[in-house]
C-alpha cells in the first residue's frame, strides 16, 4: 500500500481555511526539531528519556496527575519518518475536514479522536494475555506511546465518512493509481486490523491505538459538522451539477 501524495479536492469552499491543520502541522514540526536541538539544555541525558517523559503511558488515560500525557503524546515523535509521515497525513486529509467543520470544532476533534486512540491502546494491552505482557521491547504498561497517528487517524475516518468519491493519487511503490478515497482507506484500515491482530503489541507501533482513533472518528463526525460549512458546500455541489463539473 503506497502513500497518497495528492487528492482530487472537489471539498468545498466554504470560506474556511484550514488553519487550524496548518498551525498543527507547525506546532508538531517546532517541538521536534526543539526538543532534538535542545533536549540536553532541558536536562535530558537521551531522546529516549524524552519519548519516555512526554509519551503516553497506558495508565495514564486513569491517572489524573499524569493524564497531560495524554496530549503531550500527540506532538512528540520518534523521528523524522515519523513525524513526517504523520504531518504528511494530516495535510492530506486534514483541510478538507476542517473546511466543514470549523475550526474550533476541528482542533476539538483532533484531540479527542487522539484521546480515543489512547484509550484503544490501553485496552489492547488490559486484554493481553499474561504470556504477552512482557516482550522484546519491555513490559508492556511500562512503553509509552509517541506521536500524532492516533489522532490522524480520526481524521481519515471523518475524512472516508464526508468524501468517500474523492479521488486519490498513490504511489505503489514506483506505479502511480488513483483510487477513490473510501479504497485507499479501508486498505489502510484492514493493513492496520490485520497486523493489530497478528502482532498485538505492533513490532513497536501502536496499531491498535489508529483503529481506535479511525472508529472514533466515524463516530465523532456527525456531531462535530459545522451547520454553516455543509449548507455551503451543498450549494456548491449544486452549482458544480449545472455547471456539469
């Protein structure tokens, strides 16, 4: 399965401009490329102290004085394929949720789909068996999980629910196929079941915490539409009809 690198965006203009996927994007980039310029100055002896201070614990979803994890693990990454995977994601799927949203809307549908994702994650290792907590990366409550998947992948849910017809350029490895939106997705989908289900604990990835946040954000979606963005695009799907686009 390759990475989308663009989408046929007939989403909407509805005078909303995607600022809110722009200043996340900025504010992921800035704490990574700080907290790898600086993490010394700040009294870290390693990035991983880092991972493991700022990432979020599967307790800390139930631990008030450590539940700032939650959030703090949204906007820390293990790397630079990491965070730019992630950030490449979210600019791909995330103006056209936010455009019929809003922006205020958004941003608290962001967190709270990465709030579910946390959630996913912690049940998937609650339900493992005793054989499984301890494994070759340590004991399972005690690895903490980094970055912004989780919540992105509530974006490509409420993205697969507004623009299932939208098309989508991928690269399979060096062929480029456009394929609808609700495909690529639901490959993604099933590529994240399938291995959630094989490795559990995810080679080191937290599957489980993207397939809570893909649910979560399906189910999210409908509440957080902004009234004034669908009338909006509706009047121009109508208009896009007459002009036979």
């Amino acid at each position: 399965m390759g990475l989308p690198v663009d989408s046929e965006e007939y989403y909407i203009e509805a005078g909303v401009k995607p600022v809110i996927t722009y200043l996340l994007i900025a504010i992921n980039i800035a704490v990574f490329i700080f907290l790898k310029a600086a993490y010394p100055e700040l009294g870290f002896s390693s990035w991983g102290e880092v991972l493991a201070t700022y990432g979020c614990y599967p307790a800390d979803i139930l631990n008030l004085p450590t539940f700032y994890r939650v959030i703090t693990s949204m906007f820390v990454h293990a790397g630079v394929l990491h965070i730019a995977g992630n950030m490449f994601f979210l600019y791909i799927f995330g103006r056209g949720v936010e455009k019929v949203m809003g922006h205020s809307k958004y941003l608290m549908f962001y967190l709270l789909s990465g709030f579910i994702a946390s959630i996913f994650n912690t049940l998937s290792i609650a339900f493992l068996p005793k054989t499984l907590l301890l494994n070759e990366y340590g004991a399972s409550w005690l690895i903490p999980a980094v970055g912004a998947s989780g919540a992105i992948s509530g974006v490509l849910g409420a993205y697969l629910v507004l623009y299932p017809r939208s098309r989508i350029l991928s690269i399979f490895y060096v062929v480029p196929i456009f394929m609808s939106s609700a495909f690529y997705i639901a490959l993604w989908f099933v590529y994240q079941l399938v291995l959630g289900i094989i490795y559990p604990l995810g080679s080191g990835i937290a599957f489980w915490a993207h397939i809570g946040g893909f649910l979560g954000g399906i189910a999210l979606t409908p509440f957080f539409l902004s009234k004034e963005a669908v009338q909006a695009a509706r009047r121009r799907i109508e208009l896009l009809k007459k002009a036979g686009v």
